[in-house]
C-alpha cells in the first residue's frame, strides 16, 4: 500500500509575528516567494511577518497575502524536498494555498488574489463593521431566538 498524504493550509488566525523567516533564511525559493508577495502588494509585508508589529501585521489587506506567502513557503520546501500531496485542503483563505498545491493556480497569481482579497475585505469591514462569533454547545431554536432579537 503507497503512503498518502494530505496538506492542509490554515487560513487568518494563524499568524504570529517571525513567521516564515527560518524557511527564507534556508531556501532561495521561500526569498523569491517573500519578494514577490513584496511586490504585488507594493509594501513590505515579508518585513511584517519576519518583524511585526502585530497589529500592523493581522490588518486584513496584510495577513492575507502573508499567510498566503508562508503557506506558499512551506508547500516550496515540502516539494522541493520531495514530498508531494496526495489530496490539499485549506480553511477559508488557505483554500487558495491548497489550490496552487493541487496544481490549478499558480503561486504568483495565488499571492495576486489574497492581495486583492485582502484589499477587499478591508474596505468592506470598514464601511459595515460587523463580528463574527462561533456558537457551542446551544441548541438552534436558542440561537434562532437571539438571531431573531438581534
């Protein structure tokens, strides 16, 4: 039986500040991922991964685009190394990381729409602010009833 392997891509949430600077730092293609993204987005959203500040890092027109570049980095390292998915799935924006694995898209153009869709959700949580919050354990005619109150 031939061993299979999923990648999964996580999506915004999971940044933390120095994110993907060991890989740039020990693979000429994570750099040439780091500057495109630098690129695209005409700012230095490399410099806002590897050094913060956070809070300028998590604004959604940056985080987009930098979990894109370090997903990107880790699928370039895991390929060149040799290890290739069988299946690729991402959690809402690192959908885009797992189709660039599947080989639809290709990572440039990958990084050219979470630049744009970053961009977008941006103008868009600024002109109708809003939350999101996740329900647990509540039955759904409860949470109808505060739906309904809202």
């Amino acid at each position: 039986m031939s061993e299979k392997i999923a990648f999964i891509f996580p999506g915004q949430g999971s940044q933390f500040v120095g994110m993907g600077r060991d890989l740039k730092d020990q693979f000429p293609v994570v750099k040439e991922i780091f500057e495109q993204v630098d690129e695209i987005c005409q700012r230095p959203i490399s410099k806002l991964c590897f050094e913060g500040p956070m809070a300028e890092l998590t604004m959604t027109e940056n985080l987009q685009p930098a979990i894109t570049a370090v997903n990107l980095a880790c699928l370039a390292v895991l390929n060149e190394s040799g290890i290739n998915p069988t299946v690729s799935a991402g959690h809402s924006l690192g959908e885009y990381s797992a189709i660039v694995s599947a080989g639809v898209l290709n990572g440039y153009d990958a990084l050219k729409v979470t630049a744009k869709r970053g961009e977008l959700m941006h103008r868009e949580a600024l002109a109708n602010p809003g939350g999101m919050v996740a329900v647990l354990g509540m039955d759904i005619d409860s949470v109808h009833e505060i739906v309904v109150e809202a």
